[in-house]
C-alpha cells in the first residue's frame, strides 16, 4: 500500500480544504492580531516608562525647588530679625514680640543670644533653650561659635521622647551684634509642601533625607527607609545632582527620581510603579485588538461546521474509494454523511463498485481457469521433459561413456569429453526448468519445503545472500493456494534478482492459527509504489500486477512497502 498522507489529527490532511484555511487564513490572523496587540502594550509600556519617568523627575525639582525656597524665607525671616538686634533700639524681648510674623515659621521658637552665648529671650518650648539636651546642646554652641551675616542650617538634630528632628539656622548682624537663632521641624515644612504636591493616597513614596542620612520626612509612614544612604539617588541628590533610575521590585519596576534641595543640601526621593499611572481604561483599550479574535474563532468554529458537511465526507469517501481500488468493496458502502450531493456521489461509487465487482469475479473465474491451464500446461510440459527428453539425454550421455571407454587417447577423446559436459550441462539445465515449471517439493513435502529449495536456488542463482525463515506450525493447505504462495514468492525473487540491486535478501513465512503471511523484503533501491493496482501495468510493475492478481485468486491481501533508497518488502495474508 502506498503511503499515508494522514496527518495525527482526525479529518486533516497536508492537502486538504481544512487545514489550508487554518495555515493561510485563520493562524496568519491571529498571530498578526495577538503581534500588534502585544507589540502595541510593549510599545505604550515602554513611552509610559520614559514618560513616567521624566514628569516625576520634573515633580521632584519643582518640590525640591519649593523647600528651598521655604528654607530660604526662613533664613531672609532670621536675618531681618537680627538686624533689628543689632540696631539697639528695642530690647531682645522686644524684637522678638513684635515680629511675630517672622516668627510663625517657626516651630520651635526663636531665641536672641548675646556675641558671649547668653541667652537674652526666647520663644517657644523653654526647655530646649534655657536647658537642652547634651546633643541640642553641641548643635547650638556649633551655631553660636560659627554665627555671623550669612545665614546657615545646623546639622539634623535627632528626635528626643516628645519631640521630633529640628533644624537650627542662625544669623549675626556683625560679630559683635546679637545672636539670632530660629529652630524648626523639617517634616512640617515638608508635609506642608509636599502635601499640595502629590497625592498621599497614591502608591508612590517621598522621602527627605539629610546629609548624614537622617529622614527627616517620610511617605512611609512606620516603615521608613532602612539603610538611607544605599538608597537608589540619595547620594547623588546629596552630591547636588538630579536625575532618575528605575529599579526592578516586587511585582514590577520603580521609577525613582531624585533631586537635592539647594537651601540646605537635603535630598529629595520620589519613588513609585510607574504601571500605576496607566489608567484601566487605557490598559483596555490597548487589547482592543482582541475582540477580533473571538470574531476570528466563531467564524472559525462555523467555517469548521461547513467543513464537516463537504470536506470531512470527502475525504472518507476518498479513503473508500482508495480501499475500493484495493479490492475491498464492502468499506465503500459505509455511510460517509455529508449533504445530498456527496451521498448521491457515494451511491453512484456504491453502484459502479458492484458492477466492478460482479464483472471481476468473472474475470476472476476466467484467469483462473487460464491459471489452472496454465499450470496444467506447465505440468504437463514438465512431465514431458522429464520422461522423454531428459530421459533420452542421459542415455546418451551413458553411450557416449561407453564410447569413451574405447577410443584411445586423441583428438576424438577430447571431443567426446567437450559432448559429455554439454550433455550434463543440458541435463542440469533442464532439470532447472523443470522444477521451475513443475514445482515437485510442493507436491510431495509441502509449502515450507518448496520455499526453502526455492531460496536456496534463487542464492545460488543470483549470488545474493537469502536468509529463509519459517514460523509456526505449518499445515497442508489446498493445492491452488499452496500454488500461489509459491508463484507469489518466486515472482518476487525474480524482482529483486534483477530490478532491486539488493545485497540481502529475506523470505519469511508464518503459520498462525488464524492467517498464513508471506514477507518478501530486500535492502534495494526501493521505489515508489503504485496508489492503486489500476497503476501497475501502465506503470511497467509487470511483476507486481501478476502478485496482485494471485494474491485475489485466492482471497488474500497484498501490502507493498517501498520507497526511495529503502528498500522493498511485501506482504501476502492469506485467512484461512
């Protein structure tokens, strides 16, 4: 049988309607659709990426640049109160309550120090200026010490039990002039600003962060940043530079930008997913795309539906009418469905099949009986050669030892020999013949045995390597049987004898108690086979078509498997 085109699904084939639509209509489609829609996300996630990025590094100037600001009209507000100091005309009480305006900026209070460090008034928590803290302490000698006309922020004071970080800023008029020093809390000036800024329900993070590391204002709530100064940007913001950085975190990435607030040399973090800035109606509208792939899959499934009514029939009826070539007449009449079109079809190939069949059987009948006359012949022709011609040559070959036995040495013993090997060679010759056309070990010890003299014969006729191999019980089958078996398998040796070019070669045959099977294989050339028997003949497979018509005389079934450069092998299975 030729090979299957089937593929591994049922109802597709390489060359079928169904799956051309699948390969150059429906997958095409989809994988366009699913390329632009994902290459269309990549491409939005990528511009959102940069832009994210850029507008929050601009927010984290504009902040940064607002705190400056704020710290700067704190030092102006420092400044202008110590020029009323040093001008003398108003008491240090005096000053301070009477610019009260300046003085809101501070939350800590205001306090007027002499140039020698005594304190002279304040505003605000008494304790922290009439009896600091030992670390509040060394912060305001460091502000006192170094006071003079340009104005400057103390270190971050660190929080103590009721209280939180505060920042220092001192101004002189001249050295000799009152000592103004403002103190105030960072994270209100941050929260003030930041707050009008940003949303502090989004997902992002803002921290402020002081030269030493001190977060001094954090979005975090009771979780701030651990090791500040590792933090992606804080060094950078501290070093008076400004910029962006996105760094991989859980579940996403984190655009994080980064700016340094001038006035003091803080630094400014902005963190957050930049995912988050995409809105869900936006995220949508970008696998818009896909709504045509359900578009695409119910025009597939009713494309597939109508396939089922014309292409799936078609190909069964195909399949049958491939087995209806083969001899098998009954698979056409199962029912392949399908609209009327294809079932009219079938009854017509049902029809022809019948016609087909009734006029083979007669012509069935007609070769065998020309086979039966045949082999008749063949055998009578056999006995005849046998009892007369081959008889009367080994008389003469008998007479012609005689002869010899009396002629002296000489030219005519030389020619007397020369006959004597002609004789024996014709007489070998003919006895080749006659087994060939009378097969006598079939008759007289069976099918085995024929076939094993027929392997040995063939090897040593054709000088190539025949392995003969025999499995099961054998048993006696009827004559004609027995007959075509052995015309079967002495045609095939000839193939391969001169057609294969093989260098070993294999006669099998199994006895089963259901089947008989005859396998015939060679390591040739191979070739391809016919699609049907109706191609043997105009296809010069002489040899095949007188396998084929032996394998239906008796009822069996013939398999070639063959291709290029592989080799051959056939199969007879005869049910008994």
């Amino acid at each position: 049988m030729p090979k299957s085109t089937h593929l591994p699904f049922p109802y597709l084939r390489w060359r079928g309607l169904t799956l051309q639509l699948f390969a150059w209509v429906i997958f095409p489609l989809i994988a366009f659709l699913l390329l632009t829609t994902f290459g269309s996300l990549a491409l939005h996630q990528r511009a959102m990426r940069t832009m994210v990025g850029e507008r929050d590094a601009r927010a984290a100037q504009t902040a940064a640049r607002a705190l400056s600001e704020m710290l700067d009209y704190r030092v102006s507000a420092v400044q202008a109160l110590a020029l009323r100091a040093a001008d003398g005309r108003l008491s240090p009480q005096q000053v301070l309550f009477s610019s009260t305006f300046l003085l809101q900026d501070f939350d800590a209070g205001v306090a007027i120090f002499s140039p020698e460090g005594e304190l002279l008034a304040y505003t605000g928590n008494e304790s922290f200026w009439a009896a600091p803290t030992d670390a509040q302490k060394a912060e305001l000698e460091k502000m006192l010490s170094g006071a003079g006309r340009e104005s400057r922020f103390s270190a971050v004071i660190p929080s103590t039990k009721g209280t939180k970080p505060m920042v220092l800023v001192s101004a002189a008029d001249n050295p000799n002039a009152p000592i103004l020093i403002g103190a105030f809390y960072p994270n209100l000036v941050a929260e003030k600003i930041l707050s009008d800024l940003f949303d502090q329900e989004g997902e992002g993070d803002i921290c402020l962060i002081a030269a030493k590391g001190e977060v001094l204002f954090s979005t975090r709530g009771d979780a701030p940043l651990k090791n500040p100064l590792d933090h992606p940007g804080v060094r950078e913001a501290l070093r008076g530079e400004s910029g962006t950085f996105y760094m991989p975190a859980d579940g996403g990435e984190h655009v994080i930008a980064y700016s340094s607030v001038e006035a003091s040399g803080w630094a400014l973090i902005l963190e957050e997913p930049w995912e988050s800035v995409s809105t869900p109606l936006l995220n949508t509208t970008l696998f818009a795309p896909l709504i045509f792939i359900p578009i695409l899959l119910l025009s597939l499934v009713a494309l597939w539906f109508g396939a089922r009514k014309i292409v799936q029939p078609l190909q069964n009826l195909e399949e049958r009418a491939r087995e209806l070539a083969w001899g098998d007449f009954e698979s056409i009449e199962t029912s392949v469905g399908g609209i009327e079109e294809i079932d009219r079809l079938q009854n017509t190939l049902i029809y022809l099949a019948r016609k087909v069949q009734a006029a083979q059987e007669s012509l069935r009948d007609y070769i065998g009986a020309i086979t039966i006359g045949q082999e008749d012949e063949r055998r009578r022709l056999g006995r005849e050669l046998h009892d007369e011609t081959i008889q009367d040559l080994i008389a003469l070959n008998q007479r012609v030892q005689l002869l010899q036995m009396n002629v002296d040495e000489g030219r005519a013993a030389e020619q007397l020999d020369e006959i004597q090997r002609m004789t024996t060679q014709t007489i070998d010759d003919l006895r080749r013949l006659i087994r060939a056309l009378r097969p006598l070990y079939l008759d007289d010890l069976g099918l085995v045995a024929a076939l094993e003299m027929l392997a040995r014969e063939t090897q040593d006729s054709a000088a190539i390597p025949l392995k003969f191999q025999h499995t099961g019980l054998e048993h006696r089958l009827s004559p004609n049987v027995e007959l075509a078996f052995y015309r079967i398998a002495q045609e095939a040796l000839n193939n391969i004898q001169h057609h294969a070019n093989a260098t070993q070669a294999t006669l099998k045959i199994d006895y089963s108690p259901e089947t008989i099977t005859l396998t015939i294989s060679d390591n040739g050339i191979g070739f391809t086979p016919p699609e049907s028997p109706a191609e043997f003949a105009p296809g010069g497979h002489f040899g095949l078509l007188g396998i084929y018509e032996r394998a239906e005389l008796i009822g069996a079934r013939l398999e070639i498997h063959s291709a290029e450069g592989e080799g051959t092998k056939t199969v007879v299975i005869y049910d008994h």
